[in-house]
C-alpha cells in the first residue's frame, strides 16, 4: 500500500450526500474533477475492471461480440433519427472547425453506420454485438457521486435480427444475461416493465435494484408478481362502477369562481361558497392530442398526478386559441361530444357517481357533474401515476412502492430505428430490402460501483463482494516499525498469497495499529489477515471477514487452506 496512488480522508468532503459517495471519496476510489465528473484512481478503476469484465463474460457467453464505436458522432446521423429534438435537453454538442458533432449519451445511430455493411444479408443474422464506452449527458442535476453523472461508462448491446420472432429470442438471451450480472455481483434487483422513453420501441424492462437513495420508484404486486417502473405501472380499478349509484343524484349547479383555475383553488373557492368539495371529489380535466392530431380530454380525480398517455402530448398554451370552448383552467367534460372530443377516463373515474369540476366557462366551476347523464366517457384506461395501495392491474390486491435505482433498461425496439434510417436494411432470400428488427440494452457500468457501495458498507466503511473488490485480500502488520518478526511473517504470507493468485495487497505503510485498520476497514476488501504480536506469539495470525466481522485465529502454515475456502476455490 506504500506504493499505492492512495491518501485515505478522515471526513468526506462537504458535496457528497450519500454514505456511498462519501466513502468511495474517503477510501480513494474516485476525485472529483467537477460537478458529474470523477477520475478513478488505482482502486477504483480496479473495481471499475471487476464490473466490467463480469458484464463482458456474460454478454460474450450469450454470444454477443465486442466492439468499440465512436463517442464523437456528427450531427448528421442524430438529425437523420429525429433524436436531435427528442433528447435535446441531454446532448452534449461540439463545435468545430471540421464540423459539429455530439458527444454520444446513445450509441443506435453509430452502431447501425458500423456494421450495416456486414450485415447486409439474412445469412448474416441474427447478430448482436457490444461496446463498454463513455457516454456523455448533459445531467441538470448530477448527485450521489457516480449514481448520476454527466460522463459515464455504459455497456450497451445492439441485436439485429431478419423478423420479430428472432428479436424476441435475442432479447431473451441478453435478458438473461443481465439476471446473471447482477447476481454475481449480489446486487439486490428486480426487472421491471418500463417506459420506452427517448430511446423507443414497445416491450422494455427496467432492471431496478431498491435504495433509499434511489432517484425512481417502482410498484410491485406481493400476491401475483406484477412490477413496473412508475412511469410504466397502471392502476387496476376497484369492483365497483358507480355509474348510476344512488336513487337521488345531485343538480347540475354552475359556481363563479373567478380566481380559481386548478384544483386546489378550485376546491377552496367552492368550499367558500358554502359548498364543500375536497380535491378527490374533483375531475381535473387536461386535453391532449394523439398520433391522428385527434382532441382527446384525460379525465383524472383531482388529487391524482396524470400521467399522458404514450403517443400524445398535452396542448401547449398558444394553442388554446384555436378552440374558443377550451377555457384553461376551467375545462369540464360537458359538450364534449357536441365539439368532437374524445374523452378517456382514468379507471377510478368510474368509483364515483359525480364531481366538481370545470364549467367550460372562463371563471366558473359546477359541482353535481354526473358521469352517464351529464357527461360521457368513451375509453377507461388507467392514467394516473401510481401511489402505495393502488389496485394492481392484474389481480386487484393493494401495490406497493419500492424506491429504487436504475442498473439496466433492455428495449424490444422493433422497427423503431430501422423505418426511420435507410441503411437498417438487409437483403432477404427473395433479393429485396427489409428493415432489421432491433433490439438495445444499457448497463450503467459506473453507476454499478455506486449501487454496490450503497448495498455494502457499515459505519466502518465499504464492503466490497469479492467478485468487484479491488483487492481480495489485504495483508495487515500490526506494528511491523517496531518488530522485524511481524514484518517478515506479513511479507512470506502475502507473497504466499501472490504465488497462489490471490489478489493480495499489504499494509506496509508502518502506520499505527488504530490508523491502519482503520483504513483496511474503509477501504472494503472481503478477507483481512492480521499479524500481531500477542497472536505471533503463539504462532498464530488472525483472519477477519469483513462483511460480518468474525475473526478466527490459526497457525501461519493453515493461512493458504483458510483463505482457499473463503475464496471458494482451489489455488
């Protein structure tokens, strides 16, 4: 350790929030150059190493195939895909003499230019290959050290196949592979159904690891397994479909409320007027317009967050202006019909006989607005973001929420790239040109040691599992300044070690007893072996395992046999 590139902090230094963060600064894992930008160090790019080679054993066992694209893409093939707009908010652009480029945060436009030439033909597929490259996005809010960052390291997959079965049997191989990633490096995760986002396609999974840190949530069913990312989950509904509950239904009543656009103040100024409403009583009403350029109005309880359905997008404020009946703010789905508006309804819509809600008259509410006679829905589909003891969609038992981290996202992404860029093509056996059927995926191969981290440590320091760990065993001379003895039976050992292939590292910093453990209890490696002088005395050394702090003394010689059992290997 004396020749380490390795100065150990004693406090985390002030930006770094969570434990992970703060001891992967402390134990001189990374540095911070600025704001979502880390230079590893000696262990941390070992670590980094670790990751990486667990993730290219698996995706080559699946029969990917590595390759390398560019990070520097020319603007050109990202105006082609349509992703210049789409994901303006993270490219990161260069400009140029040569030209303007992007700094790649993707890499589906790049890896098509590279191999499209070989695979040109059906003979040629199906074929998926890989590349572990830094990618560039530009974070609004970096945090949490390599949780999220503005440069990264990803291993992404990209599989061509000639139809959609073979898609789907590519998908699967890489899906399993990504199972098997995360359990060697005991990483807790489930995968989950996801949105498709700005990378597209239909059928995607999120692969979600629980942390109190996480930035995302997802919910899951106990009773019958369902899971989901929260932009992806839906609610089911409840039994009952009140349509027509009760034998006495309220009046139709208009209300002025001038000063009250939205719910909540919606909600205040009725209860002024000495009608009492609460927000899930409401109808918050929002229009959208779907892919044929159609008005449809979402219809959601007013205490419920709306989430818009995939392939629409609300209406923007300058656009109010061509229907003078949408009043915004005052939007009610009375006359719906009479001006040729589609109305969809959450499915909770339904629990409800009447609401408050707009009266399509700039400044007015009404109250009594009974669905089946005062307005009519056309579609039930769940549009609200899902909370804790929502409905699951497929067997009705109450949800729950998981706050979580993000560690992979695989996509079907189908035709998504291929109908839009000419050169996705292959000749089939009957001489013509067809589109590939696509598939991506995405591993956060930094943020994984962030994820781990979090996972593994105590109030001492990191925890590394030994299939990441820097080091998998550190020597540890208690006192070696003052003994020559524990000195030479700390070198014969961890040279013992080397000889046997133990990645082995040893304390030869003569450094104080407390400092050095210290440090090797921060710096996280599984296996410590602690030569001391009260144990030397008796011929012995003692064993520590990190994870749970049992240490067990033994003879020097029986050091090789013990440490081949932890490692669960012959030497």
């Amino acid at each position: 350790m004396s020749q380490l590139v390795l100065k150990t902090l004693r406090e985390a230094p002030s930006e770094a929030k969570a434990r992970s963060h703060q001891y992967l600064l402390r134990a001189g894992y990374i540095r911070r150059l600025s704001s979502g930008i880390y230079s590893y160090l000696p262990l941390g790019l070992r670590v980094l190493a670790k990751v990486s080679n667990i993730v290219r054993e698996e995706l080559d066992s699946c029969g990917s195939q590595e390759i390398l694209l560019p990070a520097l893409h020319p603007v050109e093939i990202w105006e082609r895909s349509g992703r210049i707009k789409k994901m303006a908010d993270v490219l990161m652009k260069v400009e140029a003499k040569s030209g303007d480029f992007v700094l790649g945060p993707t890499h589906e436009e790049a890896v098509i230019e590279a191999v499209y030439q070989d695979l040109s033909s059906y003979s040629d597929l199906p074929a998926t290959v890989y590349q572990i490259q830094t990618k560039f996005r530009d974070e609004p809010r970096s945090r949490y050290g390599l949780m999220r960052t503005r440069e990264f390291i990803m291993a992404d997959a990209y599989s061509f196949d000639s139809d959609q079965e073979g898609m789907r049997s590519s998908y699967s191989k890489v899906y399993d592979a990504y199972n098997k990633i995360f359990a060697k490096m005991e990483i807790p995760f489930e995968p989950v159904e996801a949105d498709s986002g700005a990378i597209g396609g239909d059928v995607n999974h999120e692969f979600m690891s629980p942390a109190e840190i996480g930035e995302d949530y997802y919910a899951k069913c106990s009773s019958c397994g369902y899971r989901a990312n929260i932009e992806a989950a839906t609610r089911g509904s409840k039994d009952a479909d009140a349509q027509g509950v009760g034998s006495e239904l309220p009046e139709l009543l208009y209300h002025y409320t001038p000063e009250a656009p939205g719910v909540e103040k919606a909600v205040e100024a009725i209860s002024d007027l000495g009608v009492p409403t609460k927000a899930h009583e409401m109808l918050k009403c929002l229009v959208a317009i779907d892919g044929d350029q159609r008005l449809v109005m979402l219809l959601v309880p007013g205490d419920r967050e709306a989430r818009v359905p995939s392939g629409m997008r609300l209406l923007e404020d300058p656009e109010f202006e061509r229907y003078p009946y949408l009043h915004k703010g005052f939007i009610g789905p009375m006359n719906a019909k009479e001006n040729s508006i589609y109305v969809v309804a959450d499915l909770s819509v339904k629990e409800r006989s009447h609401f408050a809600t707009g009266g399509n008259k700039a400044g007015y509410h009404v109250t009594g607005a009974v669905l089946g006679r005062d307005f009519q829905v056309d579609e039930y589909r769940s549009l609200v973001v899902v909370r804790d003891g929502d409905p699951c969609p497929r067997c009705g038992s109450a949800l729950t929420l998981i706050r979580s981290v993000e560690i992979g996202h695989t996509f079907q992404l189908g035709l998504y790239y291929s109908s839009i860029l000419e050169n996705a093509r292959f000749t089939g056996p009957d001489g013509q040109q067809y589109p590939y059927y696509m598939g991506c995926y995405g591993i956060g191969v930094t943020r994984l040691i962030a994820v781990i981290a979090e996972h593994f440590l105590d109030d001492r320091g990191l925890i590394w599992p030994v299939s990441v760990s820097p080091y998998q065993v550190v020597v540890v001379p208690l006192g070696a300044a003052r003994s020559k003895e524990i000195e030479e039976v700390a070198e014969t050992i961890y040279s013992g070690l080397l000889k046997d292939n133990v990645e082995a590292l040893i304390d030869d910093r003569k450094l104080s007893p407390g400092v050095s453990l210290a440090d090797c209890d921060l710096i996280g490696v599984p296996y410590q072996v602690v030569v001391g002088s009260k144990s030397l005395k008796e011929g012995q050394v003692e064993i520590k395992v990190r994870r749970d702090g049992t240490t067990t003394k033994m003879p020097i010689e029986e050091v090789p046999t013990r440490i081949r059992e932890l490692l669960g290997r012959s030497l």
